[in-house]
C-alpha cells in the first residue's frame, strides 16, 4: 500500500476502489476480519494443530494471539457487518444470500497490472463471505484468476461458490437460522423463498388461497384441511409442493 506521504488526490480517489492496492488472501481476510469482530487484529494461521493420527495426541495447537486490539472500534465494526450484510441481502453480493442465515460480504473485481500497466479484460474476481453477520463465526475468501466464457464480476462468479462453501460450513458448525436479518431484494431472475402458512382447521378453497406461491398435492376426501406437510413457518422456494390431508 502507498505510504501516506505518497497519497495525493490521485492516490486518494483510486486507492478508494482497490487500484494500487496489492496484498495477498492471508492479508485480505485479516484485515477484514478484524473490520468486523469487534476492532481485534489476530495473527493469522494454516494450521490449527498438529494431531499423532494414531493416538490422538495433541502435539502442538496454535492459540489465539492478539496482535493489535481497538483498530476501530466496536460501533464501528457493527456498522462495518451491518453494511456487508446490506451488500448480500440488497446489492451486488445476493449471489451468496442464504435465505434464513445472516450473511455479510463483499464482492471485488481487481484489474490486474502487467509491466506496470493495466490490462483489459483481465481480471482477479473474488468474494469475502461470513456468517452469521451479527456475530461472525467463520470467514470465507475466494479469488478467481481470469474466469473464461463469463462477466468477470466477483458477485457473479465467485459469490455463489463462497455460497455452497458457507452452506458446508453451516452443517459443519451446527450454526442455527435467525431472525433479524435484512430481508433480500429479490430480482427477476432470484428463486424466492417464502414462509408457508397454517392452514389446518381451513377449507381446502381458503388454505389454497394462502398457498398461492407453492404447488398444493391434495390426499383425502373432504373439504378441511386436517393436516400439512411440510408444517407451518416452513421456508421453501417458490413453487414448491405442499401436501394438504383433507377430512
């Protein structure tokens, strides 16, 4: 990064959308990282620990180690998650929204320089992706160097991969869904999702009625609903098939 007494307006304007700015994944994700868990820079690691694969024994575990603590402050990185979370939910990010979970990121589309001048139509595509967004417990950064046959944009091509990573990470953490999230700007082209209502006690006209954004499957003669499946606050994507017992 330039040394403050080399950036002049020039420096300023450009430094403010990535150009002239070079660091690696590892400085990336630490750097936000700290931006969003409160203000604390931790020294970043590859290998958490170092395990005897026979006996289990630990041999040697990295441990969390403060390097700097109050970057910014905690108001600040709350509003800092805040902002990515607004990125996934309703701007250029909703290719890593996942309905129900709290996602934050950003998406990064970086020229790259070849002889001191930047190239066209080449480009390193990346997205940084965590969750929850209220209270991170995993990060996510994937860069993609000079996608073929593609709109080279970071929320295009990278943002649904950190999607399906962060999807494995939810299973693999046990991190539960959560209310209070911004809800997403759905598109055109976005599958919607949405909460399936009670309709047991109803008629089958009324419970059809409430359901109109799924595909009803009727079992059972009658004209009340007696039972459905799946149950009620259920959240599916459009069109999908709910099966109502009549009696």
């Amino acid at each position: 990064m330039f040394p403050l007494s080399r950036v002049g307006p020039v420096e300023l304007a450009t430094t403010s959308f990535g150009q002239g700015v070079s660091v690696t994944a590892i400085q990336q994700i630490t750097a936000v990282s700290a931006s969003i868990n409160g203000g604390t820079l931790y020294r970043p690691f590859i290998v958490k620990r170092i395990v005897e694969h026979e006996t289990g024994q630990i041999i040697e575990e990295k441990k969390p180690y403060v390097v700097r603590d109050n970057i910014i402050t905690k108001e600040t990185s709350e509003k800092v998650r805040m902002t990515l979370e607004s990125v996934v939910s309703l701007g250029t990010g909703r290719n890593a929204y996942i309905d129900g979970y709290r996602v934050g990121g950003k998406t990064g589309t970086a020229q790259k320089v070849n002889n001191g001048v930047y190239m066209t139509g080449n480009y390193i595509v990346s997205f940084m992706g965590f969750l929850p967004a209220n209270d991170p417990k995993a990060i996510v950064y994937l860069a993609i160097d000079n996608p073929k046959g593609i709109t080279q944009y970071g929320g295009t091509v990278s943002a649904p991969v950190v999607k399906n990573i962060m999807e494995d990470i939810i299973t693999a953490l046990n991190i539960e869904k959560q209310d209070g999230g911004t809800e997403k700007d759905y598109q055109w082209y976005d599958k919607k999702f949405y909460t399936v209502q009670n309709v047991v006690g109803l008629s089958k006209k009324e419970a059809t009625s409430l359901l109109k954004n799924f595909s009803i499957e009727y079992s059972g003669n009658g004209d009340t609903v007696l039972n459905q499946s799946p149950n009620a606050d259920s959240r599916l994507v459009e069109g999908s098939v709910i099966r109502l017992y009549l009696g």
